[in-house]
C-alpha cells in the first residue's frame, strides 16, 4: 500500500496554535511525499454507535447506520496512518471524534478473540493496519491530562493491533515553535522511539561533596537504568547552587531529558534547604521555558531514623516540586535507616538491602516505560530498616562513639557550650 496519512480533524476553530498543528502535519507528510487527507470531525451530531454488533453478525465489516460516519472505516481500511487532532477532554479525545472511532474501528475488527501479550484483543479484518497517532490541544499546560491522552492513544492503538503509534499534546498558551515541535516528535520522534535510548537526569540533594547514603541511592538506580539502556546524566543540585553555568547545564539537560529522579537525605523533616533553593529555580526556569514533551520524575528520600514515615513530608514536597515544575509524578521512595548503608553500594548490603533496591528499581522501570504508568504505581513506597529498632539504635550509638574518639582524646558528647552559666560557682 503506498504510504497515505488520514487525518481526522476534530480542531476545530482551535485558534493560532492549532491551526500550527494542521501546517505542522501538512509539512511533515509534504517533506515524506505522502498523500494526506483531512477529515473534518463534528463537535457534536454524529449517530452514536448503538452496540448492536451488527458489523459483525448482520453486516460484516460495515456498520448498519448509513450517514456520514459510514465512510471512516474504509478510510482507516485504506490508510497507512491515522492521525487525530483534537482538543483533550477529560483526558481523552474530543466527543465527536470518540463518536467517530467508536463507529469506524468495530467493524475493521473481527469477532473472536485472540491473547497478545497476555491481553485479550479482536483480530483485524484486514491484513494491513495503519499506524495511529494522536497529537492533543489543551487550553493551558497540564501534565496530568497529557499524560492521560497518550495512554489513551496507546490503548487505542493496542486495541487496534497498529504496528506503530505516537502521542503528544500541545497547549494553548505554547507557540508555533512548540507546536511544531510536538508534531515532529509524534510523527518523526515515534518512528525512532523504540531505537532512541531513553535520557533520564539523576539529581543528587545532599550537601556532601562525595559518598554519602543520597550518592550510594541515587547510583543503584543509575546502574540499574544504565543497565537497561538508558543514558544517564548526573547533576549535583550543590554544584548547581554555587555555580550558575552548572545550573544552566542542569536546567538544559532537564528540558531535553524524558524523565528525571532526585536522590537527597531527610534534614529537619524535609528536603535540605540548598537543595529546595534549586528545585525552586527549576520551577521558574521550567514556567518559562516548558520542556515539548511528556517527562517522568520520582524522588528518593532516606533519614537516619528507622521509621520510613519520616520521608512523607519531604516526599509530598517533591510531588509539589513535580506538578510545579510540570513534571509527571511517578511516586516516591522512602528509606528508613538510611545509616546503615553508608560507605558501600547497595548491592554490597545483600538481603539486608532487598527491599530497598526493589522499590527504587520499580520506580526505575515507571522512567524507562514509554506508556504513562497506572495510578496504582505511582504511590510513595515506604521502605524500613531491616534491623530491629534495638539493633540499629545500638549500631548507631557505637558508630557516634568511636567518631567521638580521635587523636585528641575523647570528646564530651553531653558537653552544653550554651548553658547559662552556674549562678554558685
């Protein structure tokens, strides 16, 4: 079949913005010399699909409704790629394009049921199936609803056994640049996504120059994800505080990256003050130059307490951070008795340290998956100390004794330097 683009058109009068998303698909079928076809889609009007079956039992392959709909399916039959524009509603397409897939997908597929990747699906009633791309307009900036559509697309895509698919959203408050840009990642970026090493940006948080519990964390994740692929660039949000090229370099590095996580020690209950002065830069760096495509973030807290619901404040503080900075949040994970594993890797700890390297490989995957994750994933995941509190608590207080010792001799560990002083003396 030669390569010919459908497009169902559900825009509108979309203003600036998605009149550039309209030029934008019509330049990249031009400069591939593929035919594309637009199809206009009503708001509102189109029959509903009345749940008949009858495109499988009374009519095969075409629905019994004979109005405009009728057409789209021979349309989709006949395209090698379909590509929506619409406004994100709820999340999802515009109601009268769901009303025109609902109509013209059913009868492109068979009856029966066949498993795919342990799912249930219906074969294809062709043996050619077009690709499908979504490319959605919201009114202003908003991960959350972005990160619904291209879910939905994706669904819609597996539902519809196409060989290759694609998401993206633009806003009404972004320029043509932006706009172009989101075609361009859709149509042009998809084709190569499989290939393309997914970028993730590794944020450390702790004031230490080097080591540390925070380094040890954030490093497992980085071998993990290194293992499975990705390219990796690590920052430290300390050298990103005193030097404003290393905060440039980090804040360019973020916008181009598909997802991020942010390693940092608990320090009077909340994310360290220098780290937060960053984060705080980010955002308002992020407000004025919005990253083109959809990104992923989770954060890692530890504290040296045993008890891993001291991490809930600071962890809710990097959810702010994520929605703030127009991040999607993936969830955090919350370490207890972060102590412990100081000085070695975290593999080097064994059973000891299990529990932990599962959930920060588990938040990993969510950043290597090119499909939003589900809201069940995307909980904070709190992770104790695998010793008794009498043990931790005992190993503790030897480690602060020995560091009490020193060539000098004994420090007082109850010594007051502030206390008034005595009044009989």
């Amino acid at each position: 079949m030669a390569e010919n683009w459908l497009v169902l058109d559900a825009l509108g009068a979309a203003g600036e913005v998605g009149e550039a998303l309209r030029q934008a698909v019509l330049g990249e079928a031009a400069s591939r010399g593929v035919s594309c076809r637009f199809v206009p889609i009503p708001s509102s009007g189109l029959p509903s699909c009345r749940g008949c079956f009858s495109c499988w039992t009374k009519t095969p392959g075409q629905c019994r409704l004979a109005d405009d709909g009728l057409g789209l399916s021979e349309a989709i039959a006949g395209s090698s790629a379909v590509v929506l524009l619409t406004p994100v509603v709820l999340g999802g397409h515009a109601p009268g394009l769901r009303l025109a897939m609902e109509r013209a997908v059913l009868p492109n597929l068979l009856p029966y049921f066949s498993k795919v990747d342990g799912r249930s699906r219906h074969p294809n009633r062709y043996p050619w199936v077009p690709a499908l791309y979504g490319i959605g307009l919201t009114p202003e900036r908003d991960p959350e609803s972005a990160q619904l559509f291209c879910s939905l697309v994706a669904r819609n895509a597996a539902n519809m056994r196409s060989p290759r698919h694609g998401a993206g959203v633009a806003s009404g408050v972004d320029g043509e640049v932006v706009a172009v840009a989101v075609v361009r990642s859709v149509l042009v970026g998809e084709g190569t996504a499989a290939s393309r090493p997914r970028s993730i940006v590794a944020l450390l948080g702790s004031s230490k120059p080097r080591g540390g519990v925070s380094a040890s964390l954030a490093n497992h994740v980085q071998d993990w994800l290194t293992g499975h692929g990705a390219v990796v660039r690590p920052f430290s949000l300390r050298a990103a505080r005193q030097d404003e090229e290393a905060f440039a370099a980090l804040a360019e590095a973020l916008g181009e990256a598909d997802g991020a996580y942010l390693s940092f020690p608990v320090y009077a209950d909340a994310i360290p003050g220098a780290a937060v002065e960053v984060l705080e830069r980010l955002c308002a760096y992020r407000r004025e130059i919005a990253p083109d495509r959809v990104q992923g973030f989770f954060a890692v807290a530890n504290c040296g307490f045993p008890e891993p619901a001291n991490c809930d404040a600071p962890l809710a503080m990097c959810r702010l951070f994520a929605r703030q900075a127009g991040f999607v949040w993936l969830g955090g994970v919350g370490i207890g008795g972060g102590g412990m594993y100081e000085g070695r890797p975290l593999s080097a700890f064994g059973f000891m340290s299990a529990a932990a390297r599962r959930a920060l490989e588990a938040k990993a995957a969510l950043l290597m998956s090119r499909t939003p994750p589900d809201l069940a994933q995307t909980g904070d995941m709190l992770v104790p100390c695998p010793l008794p509190d009498r043990v931790y608590q005992w190993m503790a207080d030897r480690g602060w004794q020995k560091a009490l010792g020193g060539k000098d001799g004994m420090q007082d560990a109850l010594a007051r330097p502030y206390a008034a002083p005595d009044a009989s003396s």
